[in-house]
C-alpha cells in the first residue's frame, strides 16, 4: 500500500511542472483530486519544528516574522540503507546530502519567486527527502498565519495568506494538520479558527498540541488531547519539540525523540496517553490515514482521469495538429489541409453535403423560365417581319422564299438567347462560389491558419473565374452555332404555298401580304422553339463540363503548382498559428500526456496487493 503514497508523489510533483498547483485554471486540473496534507497554524506555533521532527532533520528556514512565503511540498521517502538525501524539483539530478544547504536552497528558490521582498507566491516549491528513518508521507508546509503585516510587506498581507491557506485547506480531498500551541488559549488557535469554517464538523481536521511543555506549572492539557475542550473525529495528538537552546546547540534529532518519549512516559498527567503522542506516532498515523484516504479516492481520480482525457483529446482535436518545422513537412501539411477543404467541396457538389442542389433549379426551373420570358413576338410582329423580309431583298424582291429574311429574323431572335444563357453561367458561377465559403467554415482545419484560409479561398474563386470565363465562351459558342447553320430539313418539311392553293407565277408583291408574312412569323417561331429546345439540354451540359466539373477536377490545382516553388519561408508564413493557439497547444498535450501516464500509474498500483 506504500506504493499509493509513493504514486500521488509522483502526480502531485507532474502537475507542478505543467503548472497544475491548485489555481484557478480553465484547463482540467487533477491536483485538486490528490488527497494532501496541509500543514496550518499561526507564526510561532511550533508548526517548522513539528515538520523538521517528522522528517528528522533540521532543513526548515528559520527566523523572525514570516519566514514562509511558499507552499513547500515535502514528500517524504522511506528507503534502505544507511544513506539519506534531499531533491528539489527545480535543480533536478542534484542531491543534498547537507541539509543546512536545503535550508539555503528553500530560501533562496522562494527568493527567486518573490524578490528580496516580504511578498508571497502561491507556487509550490518541491522538496522529496529520502531516508530510513522516514515513514512514506506527503505534507504541505503553508505560510504561517499572522494578524499583523511587518515592514516591507503590503497591508494585504494578512488576507492574502489567509485566502492562500484557504485556497488549500478548502478541498474536499485536503487533510488538515492544525498546529496549535499549548501554552496559548485554543479560543484564539489561528489553525483551529480556519479549520472550523472549512471543515466545521472536524472530518478531516488533525488536531497538533505544541509546546505542551512550556505550559503554566500545575496546567495541562488533557482536556484538549481527550477531545474535551475541542472535539475533532480524530485524537488529538501532543508533541515536545527541541527548545531554542536545543536548537542553537544542535541537539540531535533522534535523542530529541527520545527526550519526547520519555517526557509523555514520565508525566503523570499524560502517561495514560504516551502511546499515541509524539512526533513518531505523528508521522505513523498521518502516513496511515494517508494511505486510506488515497485508496478511497481512487475511483475518483480514474474518472477525472477519463473525463479529463477525453476532453483533452477533443480540444487538442480541434485545435488542430502541430506544424511541421521543415519546409517537406509544412508543404505537405498545407496540401493535406487542401485535399480536405477540396473533398468537403466535392461532397457539397455530389450531394453528400447540401449546395449542389441549387445547381439543378437553375438547369431545372430558372433557365427554362427565362427562355420562356424572351420576347419573341417583338421580333416576329407583322411589321418587323415585313421589314426584315424586304430588307432581305435588297433591290431584288426574292423569286421563291425570302431566305435571307428567313435567316436575319432567326438570327434576330437566337441571339436574344445569350442573355439567359449568360445569366445561367453566372449564376452556376455564384452558387460555386459559395459553396467555397462554406467547404472553408467546414474545414476545421483551416480555421487554424488564417492566412492559408485567405490563400485558399482566393484561389479557388480565380479558378472558378478563369472555369466561367471558359464556360461563357463555350456556351455562347452553342448559340452562335445555331445561328451559323439552320437546320435544313425543318425547312424542307414545311407545306410550299402551292400546296396551300397558291398560285406560283402570282406577283411577288402580292405575296408580301399579311397572311404571307404571319406564315412567315409563325414558321420562324417554330424554329427558333426546336433551337430553344435544344440549348435548354446543351447549356447545362457545357456549363457542367466548364465549371462544375472542373471545380470538382482542377479547383486548386494552380495553387499546389505555386506551393511547388515556395521557399519555406513563404511556407511558414501560410501556418501564421496564433501564438496563443500553439501555447494552449503545447500545454494541452503536456497535461494529457500527465492524464494518461497517470492513469497507467494508477492502473499498475492502486489494486496491486
């Protein structure tokens, strides 16, 4: 069970280095789900000496006023053999095998924090200390609690530890180790008075009675160990730490723990209770209970752990990939980005996606309408009929048909129809258009690079203009045609005005009457309907081979042959990433990376037996 101490170790000093501390942070934080002890009490309370007898060592800084301006994070280590040493996390790979110089590096890293000043930080520091003589534990050193600021240090001093002390203690899954002094009235512990409001029925608070020792002559505390002036769910416990003298003199650690045993065994008062004081049992019964809270947290932490990974996965998801640094990998990136912005476009115009539809109404409903519309009895009325026709002859009047009157009055009437065929392109052309705006919001990736967004998007519609320009010729190619070259047999199958009773050898002048010329009007009209008739099938087709298919085809491929000669440079400038975006990045990937070598942690450990 040890191993699950040794566990949380290693997540709590994982989420530190990816500055997961316990802040406010808009990223999932599996600090908070770590069970901890934090060790709370007022400046003076004895609370370094009850860590340095815990640990055995002298490594605390010390001196007047507030000495502690950092969270520090003891994680204590139980190895073999004689040898014992000190980590920081900050100077990695270096031991400390001197502890005065752990005490230097304490002050000297909150230093580096702070200034020279009387400031505090809420970033921990990280001390694993690795002896025999330890149990397996892990404790929260917090600034110590004051009511008054001292020079060099802003009046918001007292709140601002208070709210950092709270900002720990406040946790659900954070133990209390509230130090108190003997020698002072409990009604005014500053340890016991911010416990009671985070954790008034005392669940999760251990009481600490210091300097137990330097009470009144004929004073006790019995009634604060038995629970009786201050009832918490757990015993209170009482310790004996070195004096000043002691201190000063370098007493030794380990006859300081004897002294303790044999002051609790030799006081009457306290002989009843010398079996659960001192700081040995101290660190025996937090180690324990340590252990205990951190298995029952476990089904805890795996689902943070889960929920946290997912929704890692799906915001680095949508972040995007990182970019390539070579000029081979930032080209290929781009063309990858491409050929899903080209098949999001396809799926719009196949029909996996909406917009292609649009396409069909105008072959299917506004074409047809607009040739419907052309005016064609303006140019078949009686008297444009009449002129065109005698225009025709010229200063010969025509000896059988007026052919070329026949021809200038078709030709008058298909060339009306390149406005609508005109119109048809445009139109293709704008619906093609817009389904680029839309495969460029659709494609996720480019959301990420705006400059490529812009590149894109401005390739396609001078490809698209160069595919209407070509579609407009073409198609207007299909009018001219019509109009170069009359379908013959249509003319032959008409009924000759002999046939109708006419005579042939009549005066040519007599047959430009109006019946004659009505004739006329209304075999052009017939015509021109079998012509109209047969551009509403060809146009769509010409304007779907020009454009449409094209867009499908060729869309971007102007655009990768100039990608072809970029120099990386160029290339680099096309994956303009928002610092911001491949800061989050970088840290999402960091923490998931945390999440998931957690979870197999946690998978290795938390059920071995």
């Amino acid at each position: 069970m040890e191993n699950l101490i040794s566990l949380v170790n290693k997540l709590q000093r994982a989420c530190t280095a990816l500055g997961d501390h316990g802040e406010e942070s808009a990223l999932p934080t599996l600090w908070d789900s770590l069970p901890a002890i934090a060790v709370v009490g007022g400046q003076s309370s004895g609370k370094s000496s009850v860590l340095e007898s815990v640990v055995g060592k002298d490594f605390l800084p010390r001196g007047s006023g507030i000495v502690t301006r950092r969270p520090l994070v003891l994680q204590l280590t139980r190895i073999d053999g004689p040898g014992e040493y000190a980590e920081f996390m900050h100077l990695k790979k270096k031991r400390f095998t001197d502890f005065a110089l752990v005490r230097k590096e304490i002050a000297d890293e909150t230093d580096r924090a702070t200034g020279r000043t009387k400031q505090i930080s809420t970033v921990p520091i990280y001390l694993s200390i690795y002896s025999p003589n330890v149990v397996n534990l892990t404790l929260i050193d917090l600034p110590g609690l004051t009511k008054v600021a001292v020079e060099g240090q802003p009046d918001s001093i007292v709140h601002d530890i208070e709210n950092m002390v709270r900002s720990f203690i406040e946790k659900p899954n954070c133990i209390i180790l509230a130090i108190s002094p003997a020698n002072q009235d409990l009604a005014t512990s500053d340890a016991i008075k911010i416990s009671r409001e985070v954790d008034p029925k005392g669940e999760r608070t251990f009481g600490v009675l210091t300097k137990i020792d330097l009470m009144d002559k004929g004073t006790d505390a019995v009634d604060i160990l038995e629970g009786r002036s201050y009832r918490l769910q757990y015993p209170w416990i009482g310790v004996v730490n070195r004096s000043q003298q002691d201190i000063n003199k370098n007493v030794d650690m380990i006859a300081a723990r004897i002294r303790e045993r044999e002051y609790f065994a030799s006081i009457p008062e306290y002989k009843h209770l010398a079996h659960r004081m001192g700081s040995e049992h101290l660190a025996k019964m937090l180690s324990k209970h340590l252990e205990s809270v951190i298995k029952s947290r476990i089904p805890g932490i795996q689902s943070l752990i889960s929920k946290a990974t997912a929704e890692l996965e799906t915001e680095l998801c949508r972040l995007g990939k990182p970019i390539a640094s070579d000029a081979g990998g930032k080209l290929y990136t781009i063309m990858e980005i491409c050929r899903m912005f080209d098949s999001i476009y396809k799926e719009h115009l196949d029909g996996a996606r909406s917009g292609g539809e649009k396409i069909y109404y105008i072959f299917d409903n506004q074409f047809p309408v607009a040739l419907k519309r052309l005016q064609f009895e303006k140019h078949l009325a009686m008297e444009n009929v009449k002129k065109l026709i005698t225009q025709a002859d010229g200063y010969q009047p025509h000896l059988i048909a007026p052919e070329q009157g026949y021809r200038r009055l078709i030709e008058s009437c298909l060339v009306s129809i390149k406005g609508p065929a005109e119109a048809a392109v445009d139109a293709v052309h704008a619906i093609l258009k817009e389904l680029v705006h839309r495969a460029i919001k659709e494609t996720h990736e480019l959301k990420q690079f705006p400059t490529l967004r812009v590149e894109v998007g401005s390739a396609a519609f001078k490809a698209l203009d160069r595919m209407r320009d070509e579609s407009k010729k073409n198609t207007l190619m299909l009018v001219d045609m019509e109009c170069s070259y009359l379908t013959v047999d249509f003319f032959r199958k008409l009924p000759q005005d002999v046939e109708k009773g006419g005579s042939p050898t009549q005066s040519i002048f007599d047959r430009y009457n109006d019946s004659y010329l009505k004739r006329i009007g209304t075999n052009v009209q017939a015509y021109v309907n079998m012509v109209c008739s047969t551009l509403r099938n060809s146009i769509p087709k010409s304007i779907v081979y020009c454009q449409v298919r094209e867009a499908k085809r060729s869309l971007l491929d102007h655009f990768f042959t100039e990608l072809g000669a970029r120099e990386t440079k160029q290339l680099s400038k096309l994956l303009d990433e928002d610092p911001e975006v491949m800061e989050r990045r970088a840290k999402l990937a960091q923490r998931l990376e945390l999440y998931r070598s957690a979870q197999a942690e946690i998978d290795a450990v938390a059920w071995a037996k």
